[in-house]
C-alpha cells in the first residue's frame, strides 16, 4: 500500500533525552485526541530509564532508540520519515496537551489549506502564557535584546527584539517565526520545504523551518483555539552553561545560513556587547547583594562561557 493509503490523521513526534517523567506526562495527554493518531519517540540514548517506561506503559508507541544523542532536528527527522500521517505534529516531551488541543489544530488546517503549520496557545505550568510567536532576527530587534530594550518598553512592538512579548496569544495571527516546542506541520507543505535542517544540533532549527515554510509560499500561523502546557527547559536546566552556548551558537549558525557576512559581523559584536556587559552587571550585583551572589555567579559563568565561545569557536 502507499503511504497516502495507510496515512492516519495526525503523527505525533516527540524526541526525547533524559525526561522520563516529563514525557510520560506528554504521552498521557495524547488520549484525549479523537483524530486518528500515531505517536513515534525517538529517544536520544536516554540513561533515566526513558525508552523502558514507553515500552512498558506505552506499547503502541513506536519507539526508534538511537545510539547517542543525535540532536533535535535529526531526532525529529526520523521521527518524520517513520511516520505517516496527513499532518506531522512536532512536540517537545515536556509539553503536554490540554483537551482537544491536536484535534483543533487539524481542524483548523483542514479548513485553511493554505497554512503550512500552525502552533497552538502555549502555558507554563501555572498556565500563564508562553510565549510562542517570534519574529525573524535582524540587528535591530537583536540591539533591542541586547540592552533589554523588551523590559523597558514591555507594550512596544518596535522595541520588542525577536520575542512578541507584547502580543497577548488572543487571536489568530501570522507570526515569521513559531517556537519549536509544539508544532503541527502538513505533509504536503513539508514534502515541498523539507524537513528540519540537521546541521542545527539544538535551537535554530524552528526559526529555519519557519523562514523556509514561508519562502516556498505556505503561511505559518499561531491558533489560539488550541492549547498546550510547556514546562520549558526540561533538558537545557541540567547544564545551563552548556545550553547558552548552545542557543548562541544556533544564531550564529542561522545568521550564517541566511544572511551577509556584514549582517553577521555586526551580530558577533551584538553578542560581545550584550555578555560583556550582563557579566559586568551581575559581578556588580554579587559583589553588593550576597542574597543574590548564587545567581549571579551562575549568570556570569554562562556569559563568560558565550565571550569565549565568540573568540574560541569549538566543533558542535
């Protein structure tokens, strides 16, 4: 039979490493779902006991194990090619589905063909809102970023930097960019503008997908008539030195791929600006507020490791 032929609904992809407990959350909240679904882990050599608990709670799932821990955008891409379903979902293993949040989400791309993917509301744990819709980067919105620019004017779309903190996830809307922790994609729209680009171990892979989802004609759109709970960082906290450079490392790929390299030089001084003086402010902050000196000395060692990672480029 084709792959068209057997398709269900909705293919489920979640890759996961080390986040035992928060995936067995996320595979939960699949029940709800009255779409036709299959749910592919792929499981980044995971030493929690992770892959053991799918197989035993979760015996339907297809579960794809791989060797080492091959990054994000490759586990996805496996997950993808494994799958068949009319829409691909991308989903983080520490998110978990509110009711009927996949079944909207394909309604809605059902009856807007046009869209390519969509993402659906997202809330922290204690359902205040996350943040999900971005704009493409540029010097302007990261200079904004940069000197905090978001803080001062928190109601501004023109200082906002890449996050839209200010949009309030009300409405249905068309952001450049939708944050990788849950999307639903179309098949057909990915089969057009590929699948993630595996040279981004983890970060930047969404902004990619986004940009190239976008040039090859389909929309992108955030749908609020669906809803999700993302815990944020159920990896990354492990080791948050290790993490900043790896999200810094990301935009300098993603500046790379897509923009000049006057357009990258001046976002490596963006960079050197921004840790240099963050480091600067939190060595002042440990030296005057013991309250604070724990967490300021944790901030300083992620800015000084980003500062030489600037300087020292290390192999991915």
């Amino acid at each position: 039979m084709s792959r068209a032929a057997q398709a269900v609904d909705i293919s489920v992809i979640i890759v996961n490493w080390n986040t035992k407990g928060f995936l067995e959350e996320c595979l939960q909240s699949l029940a709800t779902a009255t779409h036709s679904l299959e749910v592919v882990v792929v499981d980044n050599h995971s030493s929690d006991g992770s892959p053991e608990m799918v197989r035993r709670q979760f015996p339907q799932v297809n579960l794809l194990c791989n060797e080492s821990n091959v990054g994000f955008a490759r586990g996805n891409n496996q997950g993808i090619r494994a799958s068949t379903g009319r829409f691909v979902c991308l989903i983080n293993s520490d998110a978990r589905m509110l009711p009927g949040c996949l079944d909207a989400l394909a309604a809605y791309l059902d009856a807007n063909p046009e869209m390519g993917m969509a993402g659906p509301r997202v809330r922290n744990r204690d359902m205040t809102l996350q943040s999900t819709c971005r704009r493409f980067p540029h010097l302007w919105n990261n200079f904004c970023e940069a000197f905090a620019l978001p803080r001062l004017f928190p109601h501004s779309s023109f200082f906002a930097g890449e996050h839209m903190f200010y949009f309030k996830h009300d409405r249905i809307i068309f952001p450049d960019v939708l944050v990788g922790c849950f999307i639903m994609a179309r098949r057909e729209a990915v089969d057009e503008f590929g699948m993630l680009d595996e040279a981004f171990f983890m970060y930047g892979e969404d902004i990619d997908w986004s940009m190239r989802c976008w040039k090859a004609g389909w929309k992108v759109a955030f749908f609020p008539g669906a809803e999700a709970v993302h815990h944020l960082g159920g990896s990354s906290k492990k080791d948050p030195v290790k993490y900043a450079v790896a999200l810094q490392r990301a935009r300098l790929q993603f500046w790379a791929k897509h923009y000049s390299r006057a357009a990258n030089l001046g976002l490596a001084a963006l960079l050197a600006l921004e840790n240099g003086i963050r480091w600067l402010a939190n060595a002042l902050s440990a030296a005057l507020k013991t309250s604070r000196r724990a967490d300021a000395t944790g901030k300083m060692q992620r800015h000084a490791a980003c500062l030489k990672a600037l300087f020292v480029r290390s192999p991915a």
